[in-house]
C-alpha cells in the first residue's frame, strides 16, 4: 500500500473515532439536554399558575375559578405555530390542583377530580416541603409514553392551601429531539466529508513532493539528472538538498575518472603538435620555420589552457546544489551577449537579430549569461558567411522561453543523440573543434533552473536551441 493512501487512512481512521465519540456524547445529551430545558420551563408555569390557584381555592370554587376557565377557553380556541420547522396545534400541558390532603379539586384533562394524588411523588414532596416531580409511564408496553409532572406549593401566607402540579407528554419533545439528533448527524457526515477532503488534498501534496523526489532520484539512477525539485514544506526541501548532495558525492569518483579520461583524450592532439614541434625547432630550421612552429606551440598551450578553464568552470557549475536568484531583464542580456560579439558577427559578416518583449525571468544572472553565451557562440561557429542568427525571449504558459536560432548547417543525425555530452564536438566550419564543454554547460545550468534546453534542426535548415525556465 502506498505512503499517501496510508497517511489518508490512518487520518481519516483518527477523524472517525474522533468524530465518533464526540457526536455519540451530543447525542446521549440531546433527550436528558431537553427535558432538563422543559422542567426548568414547567417549575416557571407550575409556580405562575399556583398564584393563580391560590385565589380559586380562597374562594372556595377551585373547580369553577380562573383557572378552571382559563383552560376551558384555551381548549375551544385552537391555534397553530410553526416553531423552526415543527408545527404545534393544541396545548400540550395537563394541569392539576390538590387540596392540603392531596385530592385533585381541579383537573385540566377532567379526569382525576375527586382522585387522592397524595401518593404520587410531586404531590407528596411538595406537601413535605421539599422540590416535587415525577415521570410516570402512561402505558406500561410503551416506554415512550411517560409524562413529566413537576409541581409548586398554592400558600396563604404561611398557610399551604394545596399543590398545583403542571405535566408534559415527553412525546411533545421528541420531534426537537429528533430534529437535533438530525443536525447533529448530518453536522458529523459533514465534518467526516470536510476532513476526508482536507486529508485528501494534503496527501496530494505530500505524494506530489514525494513523487517529485522519486522522479529526480530515478533520474539520476538513469544518469539523466532532472532539476533539483522544490517541495512546498522545510523538511521536504532539506530531503531533496540531501540527495542532491549524495547525488554528488556518488558521482563524484566516477565523475572524476570521466573527467581524466575525457582529458586525456583532448590533450593527446595539443600534445602531440607541441612535441612534433619541438622536435623540429632542435634541428635548428630556418627562421621562417622557426617562426612558424613556435606560433603553433602557443596556439596549443592556448588551447589547452582554454580546455583546462572549461573544465574547472564545468565542475565548479556541476558541484551547485542551489542557486541564488535574482530579476534578469531579457532584453538587457541579449544587448549585453551581443556587444561582446560584435567583432565576431562583423569578421563573419553575419546578421545578429534580437527579438524581444519585456521579458524578465527570475536566475542567477551571471549563468544565465555564460549559458546563453554558450548557444549563441555555438550558433555562430555553424552559421555561413551571410547567414542569419535570432535571439529571442517570450513568456507562454507560466514559463520564459529564450530561443537561439541559426540558418546554418543544422546537426548530423549521427550526432543528435550526443550533442549535450561532454567532450563532444563537431567539426566548425574553419575545421577546427571546440571543447565540447560548452552545450554541456548550458543544459547544466538549465537544470540548475529547474527547466530544460533542447536542440533541434528547424525543417526550413539550421538548428534552433530553446531554453525553457519557470517564471518563478
């Protein structure tokens, strides 16, 4: 099982026990949560009603009095109230009055005048001076048919004349009851919905940032290393800086006999002319030779000094882990490139365009000059006298793409497989070869960029070299 499924769904497992034991207490508090409410609402109705009992019973008339009419008026006018959804049509309380023995002089329901109460625990506590109430099950078969009895004293002074006890059916309560058990769960389906989508959106991420790291690791397995990549969090970022530095110190004995091997080979022509040269200028040759072979001995030292400044360059380049970037104006490299080159592209006789919008890129901008420095001269060692070389910059799709395009003699098919080695070199058109190092260089610093170079021949002839970098 993948990481990312099992990072989800040990979340999620989390979230659902949680989630659990915190809807299941909501609930089990919902039913005694709203009885305690309506006990609390029949204490303030039970001790409002006794002060109107108390003067049905001075009168003597309890049966008869306000409160007997009070209910027989309530009973004939019915109503009708939609409270949040629950619709409530008739008067749900059941109001009792007894004497100081306990016997109901008034029955709201007309049921239980005549009847002695004094047994039951709201009767009998109150009569005792103490909080009385009671639940009694209407129907022994049904649990659900209780009824919620809570009374209050009827006094004269000191004297106590009687109890007026007020009821209520649970059953008027349970469509609340229900209702909010209802939210509850619904709330809780929402909240699993809410948490299941933030862990999936985080394991996303985090199978993104991992999968970025796989990516770079098998590509560097393939010696084809992708851009180092950038995970969004510090831990990610220090895991990836790591294996760029193992990246580096794996490579770096068999990085090292590449490069002996690699120059070796380049120094064995420069070499061999400056010992086939120094043994002519021993037999003490006429001063036209003389000349002549001590003006090739510095043509190869120079040549050789050259290779060995490309190669410490190249592996200082290779040895970054990280570059520190900065805003590049496009358009100001491109003036810049071709200002150094201007001798160059006049000797050549050949036409330099640039082409650019305002274009700014973000980079190391001394790399980016060298590499793009790279592509053009690369691009003017294969273009003819006569011949046409473009340099332009656009933004498209979140990237900046900078485009070096000749109409020169294109790459042999036998060498576009290798043209981003190193050491490898193609003849120039005056014959001679370069260091190879150079289309190296640039797609190590389009990697250093986290974006990519390409080179291809264009149908209508030449080649055309892209470098791709993020905006960001």
């Amino acid at each position: 099982m993948r990481i990312g499924l099992r990072l989800l769904l040990g979340y999620f497992l989390i979230v659902a026990i949680a989630a659990w034991f915190v809807l299941s207490i909501f609930l089990q508090e919902v039913k005694p949560g709203v009885r305690r409410a309506t006990e609390g609402t029949l204490i303030d109705t039970a001790t409002l009603l006794a002060e109107f009992a108390q003067a049905d019973m001075k009168a003597g008339n309890p049966e008869h009095g306000q409160l007997a009419q009070a209910f027989s008026r309530l009973n004939q006018q019915p109503f009708k109230a939609n409270i949040s959804g629950i619709t409530k049509s008739r008067n749900e309380y059941r109001v009792y009055l007894t004497d100081a023995r306990g016997i109901v002089l008034f029955d709201s329901s007309g049921a239980a005048v005549g009847k002695d109460y004094s047994r039951w625990n709201d009767v009998w506590l109150t009569l005792q001076g103490k909080y009385g109430a009671r639940s009694t099950q209407l129907d022994a078969k049904n649990p659900e048919s209780t009824v919620m009895y809570v009374a209050a004293p009827v006094r004269d002074g000191t004297t106590l004349l009687g109890v007026l006890s007020v009821g209520k059916p649970n059953s008027a309560m349970e469509p609340v009851i229900r209702r909010s058990e209802r939210r509850i769960l619904w709330a809780g389906v929402a909240l699993l919905g809410i948490a299941l989508l933030i862990g999936l959106g985080v394991v996303l991420w985090i199978n993104r940032s991992i999968g970025g790291l796989v990516r770079y690791a098998d590509s560097v397995t393939d010696e084809h290393p992708l851009p180092l990549p950038k995970p969004g969090s510090s831990e990610l970022r220090k895991l990836a800086l790591a294996l760029e530095s193992m990246r580096l110190k794996l490579e770096g004995k068999s990085y090292i006999e590449q490069y002996v091997h690699a120059l070796t080979h380049e120094l064995k022509s420069p070499l061999a002319a400056i010992r086939g040269a120094a043994e002519i200028l021993r037999e003490g040759p006429p001063p036209a030779i003389v000349e002549k072979f001590s003006a090739n001995i510095l043509q190869q030292n120079l040549r050789m000094q050259r290779l060995v400044d490309n190669l410490l360059q190249q592996a200082r380049l290779e040895s970054r882990a990280e570059i520190v970037s900065q805003t590049v104006d496009t358009a100001l490299l491109f003036k810049t490139l071709c200002e150094q080159r201007e001798a160059i592209v006049s000797t050549k006789q050949v036409s330099l365009n640039v082409i650019t919008d305002v274009v700014f890129v973000r980079g190391d901008a001394a790399l980016l000059e060298q590499a793009v420095g790279n592509l053009l001269d690369n691009a003017l060692d294969f273009t003819p006298a006569g011949g046409e070389i473009t340099l332009s910059a656009k933004q498209a799709g979140g990237q900046t793409i900078i485009t070096v395009t000749d109409n020169g003699s294109g790459i042999p098919d036998y060498a576009q497989d290798r043209v981003f080695e190193r050491f490898y070199s193609l003849p120039r058109s005056n014959g001679q070869k370069s260091s190879g190092l150079g289309l190296a260089f640039a797609q190590e610093v389009a990697r250093l960029h986290r974006g990519t170079l390409t080179l291809d021949n264009r149908p209508q002839g030449g080649a055309q070299a892209r470098l791709t970098l993020p905006e960001k």
